[in-house]
C-alpha cells in the first residue's frame, strides 16, 4: 500500500501521504537514551508522541508510569492510521505485557493527522471531554517529537502544535 509506494520511490517519506512511521528512526533511539538518564528527575502526567511511529519513547514513558502507579497518560500520534493501527498499538501492547490491560488502557490514548489536524481534535476534545489522555487544558507536561522536522512547513506547524500544547 502507502508504504509500499514510498518503497517504489526508494523514499523513507512521502510527504502529505506517508511519513515514515514504519522506520524506526535513529533520533527516536537517541530519544529514549535522554529519557533514560532523566527518568529520575521527570514524572510528567500528560505526554504526547508526536510522529510517534513505533512509540519507543512513548512506550518508556508509559512502562515507568506503570512501574511506579503515576496515573501518567500517553497520546500517541501519528500522520497515518496504518501506522497507528499496525505498529504503534502492537509496540504498546507488547511493552506493556507485564502490566493488567485495564491500566494501559487508562493511560493510553492514541491519534491520527498532522499537526494542524493534531491540534483541532486535541482542542475539540476538551471541548466535548472525550479523550482521557488529554488534559483539560488542553497543554501536556512533555511533548515527545523525534526527526518529524524535516521541512520548513512541518517545522513551523510542529512549533505552531508545541505553542499551543505544551505547559
């Protein structure tokens, strides 16, 4: 399908169609290598993976709100469904095995669309107080993002989502 295409191109991205989700992309590793040494010193109640793909730094986060009983929540999010539906909620699942489904599914929230779309729903949502994984403010401790700037337009909408998102 869309990953496919973007093989057919001998591309990682196809802007505005596929975005790359299915690669695990070398920041999300560096990623989670920060979150690690700052474990400690973090407890963040709101968080969302923007571009999330694999969900790897989203995954850490979530097992450690586990582990200690935080009532952490976790958006994760992405440009494609597919991602979301094929990767990201598999990778979830299978890092949060040793925990009871019930907990995960109360910390986990997930989401599809670009930023601009991204930000409506999340905006939207407090309106209607649908999604548990959203504040109602509508602004999350930490905001996750790994290589999803790579072009003027995505970096202007991705500071456009962080300015109105982020606490």
């Amino acid at each position: 399908k869309k990953s496919t295409h973007a093989e057919e191109q001998n591309s990682d991205i196809i802007p505005g169609e596929y975005e790359g989700g299915l690669k695990i992309w070398e920041c999300s590793i560096d990623l989670c290598r920060y979150l690690l040494q700052h474990l400690n010193s973090m407890r963040p109640k709101f968080v969302a993976e923007l571009g999330c793909g694999h969900g790897l730094p989203g995954c850490l986060l979530l097992q450690n709100a586990l582990k200690y009983k935080t009532n952490a929540r976790v958006l994760f999010a992405d440009f494609n469904d597919f991602v979301i539906k094929d990767v990201t909620m598999l990778n979830v699942l299978l890092n949060t095995r040793d925990f009871k489904i019930e907990e995960v599914a109360k910390s986990v929230a997930f989401g599809v669309g670009d930023w601009n779309q991204m930000s409506t729903a999340i905006s939207d949502n407090l309106a209607k107080n649908s999604i548990d994984g959203i504040p109602n403010t509508g602004r999350f401790d930490l905001l996750l993002a790994a290589e999803t700037t790579y072009t003027s337009e995505t970096a202007k909408s991705t500071a456009n989502l962080f300015a109105r998102h982020l606490r």
